[in-house]
C-alpha cells in the first residue's frame, strides 16, 4: 500500500490535486484529525458526508466508520473518478452521473450495489487495502444497470471482466484472472466468467461484450443470444474455449 496522503487540505479541495474535483462536505470530525495553524492532517475519515464532483460526475461518500483509513477513501475516490467514465463510455453512456458510496461497518459482505448505491465493508479493507479495485468491480453494476432477465453469472463475469481490463491496482491486490481448468464452467461467474469474457473478445469477436452488453442492457438477452451473435451456443463457445484457453 502507498504511503499515507498527508498534509490534505481537508476543509477546502479534497481530492482536487488529481481530478480538480470540487467538494462540498458535511463532516463531523473527531479527534484523529489534528488542526494547525495552516492544514489539517488527517490518518482516519471522520465519520459524516463529502461530495465531490469532477467533469459532470458527482460522488457522494458517506463514512459510518470512525476508523476508517483515509488513503482508503482517497484510493476509492480516485478509483471512481479513473475508472467510472471509461466504463461508462464504453459500456453505457446513458449511466447516471451521481454515484454514493456508503461505508458501514453494519455491513458484513465486502460490497454490495443496488441502483446507484455501493456499500463497503471497511472491516474488509482493513484486512485488505490494497483490493481497492473491489469499487470497479461494483461500479460496472451502475453502469450495466441490466433491466432483469441476465443471468448472474453474467452479470458478474462481466463486471469482473470490467476490473481486469479497467482496473487500477489489481497487481498490488494480487487479483487476477485464474488459469483455466477442467473443472470450471462458464456459469461459476465472476474471474473464471471474466476470463472466459476476455478469451471471447480476443479470439472470436473484438465487439461481442459490447454487443453483449447493449442485448443485456436492452432486456433482450434470450439462451438463443449467443448464437445471434457467434452463430454457436455458448456451450460450443466453451469448448471452443476449453480446447485452447491461451489469452
């Protein structure tokens, strides 16, 4: 993990440095914030609201968690701001433009989203601060916005497809997409999904997860989709796949 962010200016541009957000804030502090004459120094979020907005997109975070590390807000927030535009324009250009983000420690999963929504478990990056790629994993679910009738596997191959190929600290998190097996099928969703994804897009068409996604996101997905757009099932496509898995 990098080294703490210090010296924040946190009562005017938070998070300006990078993205020249503009932030407005309703923070109650607490006494791990120190205040100088000239700065406030900060090692935890203090717990309550900061909106920042950068180039048309706005971010609500609201922290619960009176520990929560500060590098890891900066980590989500820019992470959010890097991550979230790129997915929207290849995925979704309609995706709504105001994200929140809510860490609770009330929570106990690692993330959830619903509609424009991520909760966070802070428990979880404590133990793990450098999986901070866990919100471009969640924020793709913003983007997708599917209407129903996606399988979740699908759902959740593509939104990990989205943290392999949009992600900012995968390596450092030790996240990768795992190696083929025997053993897997195209339905166990998530990285084993997201590889199958990937060997799609390299080695049958350069646009089938774009093309995939519009059905998907039209509420037009059917068993028969596949072979609308490969002229095979998707069963065939796997064992395309599994008789030579190279990336």
């Amino acid at each position: 993990m990098k080294n703490k962010l210090m010296n924040l200016i946190y009562g005017t541009m938070l998070a300006s440095v990078i993205f020249s957000c503009k932030k407005s804030a309703s923070v109650t502090p607490d006494d791990a914030v120190n205040k100088t004459a000239n700065k406030i120094t900060a090692t935890v979020t203090p717990i309550g609201t900061v909106i920042y907005t950068s180039a048309g997109y706005k971010l609500t975070f609201t922290n619960k968690e009176a520990t929560f590390d500060d590098q890891e807000r900066q980590n989500f927030v820019n992470t959010f701001f890097t991550v979230y535009p790129q997915m929207a324009n290849r995925f979704n250009t309609s995706a709504t433009k105001n994200v929140t983000f809510i860490v609770d420690p009330a929570y106990n999963g690692v993330a959830a989203t619903s509609n424009d929504i991520t909760t966070f478990s802070p428990a979880w990056f404590k133990s793990n601060p450098a999986d901070y790629d866990v919100v471009t994993h969640e924020v793709m679910h913003i983007v997708q916005a599917y209407p129903g009738g996606v399988p979740g596997w699908l759902t959740e191959g593509l939104a990990d497809y989205s943290r392999y190929k949009f992600g900012v600290n995968n390596a450092n998190a030790g996240w990768s997409l795992p190696a083929w097996s025997s053993s897997q099928k195209y339905t166990d969703s998530y990285r084993v999904t997201a590889r199958f994804f990937a060997w799609l897009e390299l080695h049958v068409n350069s646009s089938i997860l774009n093309n995939l996604n519009s059905i998907c996101h039209n509420g037009s997905y059917t068993s028969n989709t596949w072979v609308q757009l490969t002229g095979k099932t998707v069963d065939q496509l796997w064992a395309q796949y599994s008789a030579s898995p190279a990336l």
